[in-house]
C-alpha cells in the first residue's frame, strides 16, 4: 500500500510541475505550448547563416545582439514538411538545458498564439503511440476547450549528440 501512495504522489506532484503559463504557437496548424519561464524572447525572421554538416532540421545561426544562436526548425524536427515563411513566422528564442550548462537556442514556429495559464487538472499524460515513437520531448495534452495542445519539454526537443554537436559549432 505505501508503494501505491508513493506512485500516486509521484504522479499528482508531476500533474502540478506541469502546471503554469505556457507561450502557445502553430505547426502545420496544430496547436503547441513552451513553458513561458523558457522563452527569453521572440523575434521576427531574420537573416539565418547557414552552417555545413549540421542536421537538415537546424536552419543554421543568427547574430542576435552580439550573441551567436542556432536556430532550428521545428516543423522540420518533427518531420513536417517544410514550409515557406510568411509575415507571421517568427523565431521563439529559449534557454535550454546543454551539456555544460543552459544555452539559447531560437525555435522557427509558424506563428504565435498567446501565453495561457493552464491547470494541472486539464493536463493530460501522453498518450502511448507504440514503442518505436518518441514522445519524451511531449510534458503533456493540454485540453483547452474543444482542442488539445501540445506541451512540449524544450530541453528534450533535442538529444544530447544534437545538443554537443550545436555546441560545437557556435563556439567556433
């Protein structure tokens, strides 16, 4: 019995984890959500420089103030089809977790929704897709009247060889 009470708090203390604001953006109209603690800004489209032998769903870098960000699309990360921008595509530019600390990385979304402050209790756990799909990057389905939205965890967006491999072209 005190197994199953630990399980269950596990359970319900990762239900409120989940909880909070959540800066929402399109895909491929499909509906997805960021924790907003993890947006440090979002900016329109700008010039991308293109960086050889990175994967194809990394855009390249841009020069934000100074500062040397990749950008990734995530349209091409999820395996969406690629998609020409327009005057609503923008770059969501985030603090992720990298192999020797937190790192910016900007995020191409197709455009920005809103912020909304969603309830652990209209959170749900990801559905099981089979055990050759992915999901980890998914925190949850968040049911906002008659759609879901995708919460996505940004830190598990990419895996550790992708993260090294951003790292080491941004130093250079």
């Amino acid at each position: 019995m005190a197994a199953f009470t630990q399980v269950m708090d596990q359970a319900v203390h990762a239900m409120v984890d989940r909880e909070g604001k959540y800066l929402t953006f399109s895909l491929a109209n499909e509906e997805y959500g960021i924790g907003i603690l993890k947006i440090k800004e979002i900016i329109g489209m700008m010039p991308i420089t293109t960086v050889p032998q990175t994967p194809e769903f990394v855009k390249g870098v841009i020069n934000l103030r100074g500062k040397v960000i990749p950008v990734l699309d995530l349209r091409r990360r999820f395996g969406m089809e690629a998609m020409n921008y327009t005057e609503r595509t923008c770059i969501i530019v985030v603090e992720m977790a990298g192999t020797a600390g937190n790192i910016m990385i900007g995020v191409v979304v197709d455009s920005v929704s809103e912020v909304l402050s969603i309830k652990a209790d209209v959170i749900e756990e990801t559905p099981a897709f089979g055990t050759k799909l992915n999901t980890d990057y998914i925190l949850g389905m968040a049911k906002i009247g008659k759609s879901v939205k995708i919460l996505l965890d940004i830190d598990r967006i990419l895996g550790a060889n992708d993260i090294a491999q951003l790292e080491q072209k941004t130093e250079k």
